[in-house]
C-alpha cells in the first residue's frame, strides 16, 4: 500500500509562449493554458487524487481550480512550491536577456536553457535555496495521504524538475538530462516501500490533443 505523487505543471500563459522569464511574477494563463487546464482535469481526476496541493501563483492556482472542480476537492496553496525566482531576468525575453546579461546568457546556452546556470542574475535563486523549499513541500504533499492514495502537486516547470529529481535522489548532473515537462504535463512517482524512497513511474504525460509551446517557468 505505497502512496503516488503526481506532479503536474501549470497551463500555458502568453509569457510561455514568448519565452519570456516568469519566475515568482504573477501571470495568468491564456487561453491556450485554460483550455489546457480544462482538458487535463478529468486526466488527473481519474488517477483518484485524495489531495491537491498547488503554488500560490496564478497560472498554476488557475490551473489546480479547474482540476479541483473535476475532482471535487479543495486546493491546499503553498508558496514553497513557486518557480525559481529568476531576479533580475524578469519580464525577459531571451534576446533581452542576452542583451542584459550576456555572461549570464552564454552560461544558460551552454548548459541548454537550465535554470541551474542562471544563479549568477543579480537577484536570482539558487538551486540549492529551490530544492531546500521544495522538497519539504512535496514531501508533506505526500505525507498527507494515506497508503495506497494519490496526492496531486500543481508547480511549475523547472522547479518542479528539480524537486523531482531531488526526491528520487538523483544526482544532479543526471537530472539535468531530464528535460522539462510541457504546460499541464505531469509525472507520477511512487513510493518504494522502503522508507521515503520514490521511483518515477511516469514522465511528461499530456491529456489528448494539447502540447505545449517551449517556455520559461
């Protein structure tokens, strides 16, 4: 009798689909992302949830409603599940970006677009600091149901993805080959049933008809 975690990612905003850097600002979906979220709620609610957890940010608050509705539960909001705040990159197209902080951008190039490589933007979390908030948050997620019972986490790209790879105890340098999951994609990990181990069941699963445009946060 293991428990399931399903991480879902939010639906799409405009920002996404411009690759402009999100992070901790408040974007709403657009209506891409609200007919994404609208699709993948029955998929979530026939995994049979017992809980839905989601970050306080708009887009994936929005998103964790519509799934609650086809669910018929309550989201529990909690802010240690935002995005990476990406500081001064903010609002950011990637050629602005590069404009700004071309150090910084050639670093992101050269590591493929990982957040990871983006520490150095004045004002930008690490991934050290998202993991230290993260994981005790997926973890009380998933504490909160019982063995045997599902539990669904709304998040947002990247951080989700380091979250992830945190609690399957991966190294870092592995996780990095893990790409991002696309707008209201989501994977399922389960538990082990020996002590707090997890294996991924499941990866970037998408309700029919919707992918995702490449997006930042």
């Amino acid at each position: 009798m293991t428990r399931t975690l399903v991480l879902l990612r939010h639906g799409r905003t405009a920002w996404n689909a411009e690759r402009r850097a999100q992070g901790h600002l408040d974007v709403p979906l657009d209506d891409t992302g609200r007919a994404q979220a609208r699709a993948v709620a029955p998929a979530i609610a026939a995994l049979r949830p017992s809980a839905l957890w989601s970050s306080d940010l708009a887009r994936a608050s929005t998103t964790a409603d519509e799934v609650a509705r086809a669910c018929g539960l309550t989201v529990q909001v909690d802010k240690r599940l935002r995005e990476y705040d990406v500081g001064e990159r903010s609002g950011m197209t990637v050629p602005e970006f590069a404009a700004a902080f071309p150090d910084e951008h050639a670093a992101w190039s050269a590591a493929g677009g990982l957040f990871e490589a983006t520490e150095a933007v004045p004002g930008a979390e690490s991934t050290d600091d998202v993991i230290e908030r993260i994981v005790p948050a997926l973890r009380e997620a998933l504490a909160s149901v019982a063995p045997g019972e599902t539990v669904c986490v709304v998040g947002h790209g990247a951080s989700t993805k380091v979250g992830l790879v945190a609690l399957l105890g991966w190294d870092r340098t592995l996780g990095q080959s893990l790409r991002g999951m696309d707008n209201c994609g989501w994977a399922t990990l389960v538990e082990t049933g020996a002590g707090d181990e997890l294996r991924l069941a499941a990866y970037n699963r998408m309700a029919p008809d919707f992918t995702s445009a490449g997006s930042v946060g």
